[in-house]
C-alpha cells in the first residue's frame, strides 16, 4: 500500500516539476471542429489537432495542471466573444483578434492547420511583447454585447424601413403623386387608396405591410419604431 502511495506521490512531484511556464494555444473555430495548435513555452510549435467544441473545453480544463499560465487566441467572428468569456470563466487567458491573411508565404492556400500554426507563432510573439504581432480586440461584458447587438439590429431594422419607404415613393411617383416620409398612414394614405389605381393601391398596401414601421399592434418600450428612423 505504501509502494502505491510512494509511486502517485512521485508522479504528482514529476508533474509538477515538469510545469512550464506558459502554454500557448490558438484555435481555428468552425461550426463542427475547432483545429487547435499547442505551443509549450518556446518549444516548437506542436503538430494541429480537432476536437469537436465541447471535447476541446475538456482538454483545455486538463491542460491547466500542465502550465503556470494558458494564454488562448482565436479570430473574431461568426462565434462571437462567447468563447472567450467561456474560458476566462475557467482561468485561462484569452484573446480574441482581428480576422487577417495568415498566408504568411503567400501560397494562396487555404488551410486551417497552417494558419492556426502562424497564429500560434504570432501568439507567442505578442506574449514576449511584440504588441504588433496580432491585433487584439475588446472583449465586451455580456451586457456590453447585448447593447451592441441591439444597436446594430435597431441600425438594419431603420435601414429596412427607408428602403421599403422609398420603394413605396418611387412607385407613387410614377403615377405622377409625389409624397414624402410615412406613407402608409393618416391623411396621406387615405389619398393614396382615393387617388390611385386599384393595383397601386394593391402594391403599395404590400408594402406597407411588410413595412416594420406601419404595424398597429403594441410594440414593447424601447422596441424600434418609425419615429426612430428618419426616412
């Protein structure tokens, strides 16, 4: 019993004593796979492996007994900053960088494993203090995140808006009736349905509902409506 304790006690030790300092990793991120390239301090840059995103949130939590430090890198994009906040939560340090051309010998070669690999190089630099080597962006609170993501939506929902407005305009100036801003309601589109063909009407009541801003049902506070876009 004792050899047994002896022997795990020795194999705890040599763990330990085999920490390195840092591991550097940087990640190709698809939908189905993640390619991940290993660097351990300046060790060569390790060959790329695939995990699938839950595997790999596994073997990262095992890769912290091996490592003072786990620094973690991977491109902005259609993943978002959750990831990143993901690992922060378990310890690991994370940056999230600009998308660029990693075809550092210009091959013209798309390849994951290759790219995954310079970012790790670039990774590694950055870390010994080449602030050029990648560029590094915020990674917004999940709040933070929230309020963009309701600004860009109320930006495209207004841009949706001007265009069917302007569709709208366009085709009642053909008919020779000119009319500005809103359209589709009050005294200016009862004139509309009195002044106007039957199929312009038709046309133009299409539009106006599938409009975002003519709908007459309760929006909740806050939510996007037509006083918000200029037209």
């Amino acid at each position: 019993m004792n050899t047994i304790l002896d022997n795990m006690n020795k194999q705890n030790i040599d763990r330990l004593e085999n920490k390195v300092d840092v591991i550097k990793i940087a990640i190709d991120m698809h939908l189905k796979s993640f390619r991940v390239v290993r660097q351990m301090d300046h060790a060569l840059v390790q060959p790329a492996q695939r995990f699938e995103p839950a595997r790999f949130y596994q073997w990262l939590e095992k890769e912290k007994i091996k490592a003072e430090r786990i620094a973690v890198c991977y491109e902005a994009g259609c993943f978002g900053y959750e990831p990143a906040r993901r690992m922060q939560a378990m310890g690991i340090e994370v940056y999230v960088i600009a998308p660029q051309n990693w075809d550092e010998q210009r091959k013209r070669q798309a390849n994951d494993k290759l790219d995954a690999a310079v970012m790790c190089r670039r990774l590694s630099d950055y870390l010994d203090g080449h602030r050029k080597a990648l560029s590094v962006v915020h990674i917004p609170s999940a709040q933070e995140e929230e309020q963009r993501a309701a600004a860009r939506f109320r930006e495209q929902l207004c841009k949706e808006m001007r265009r069917i407005g302007a569709m709208g305009r366009s085709l009642l100036l053909q008919r020779e009736m000119a009319v500005r801003g809103h359209w589709w309601h009050g005294r200016t589109w009862q004139l509309i349905i009195q002044a106007m063909p039957v199929w312009v009407v038709h046309q133009t009541r299409n539009l106006e509902r599938i409009n975002p801003a003519a709908g007459k049902t309760h929006r909740p506070r806050g939510e996007t409506t037509a006083k918000h876009c200029s037209s």
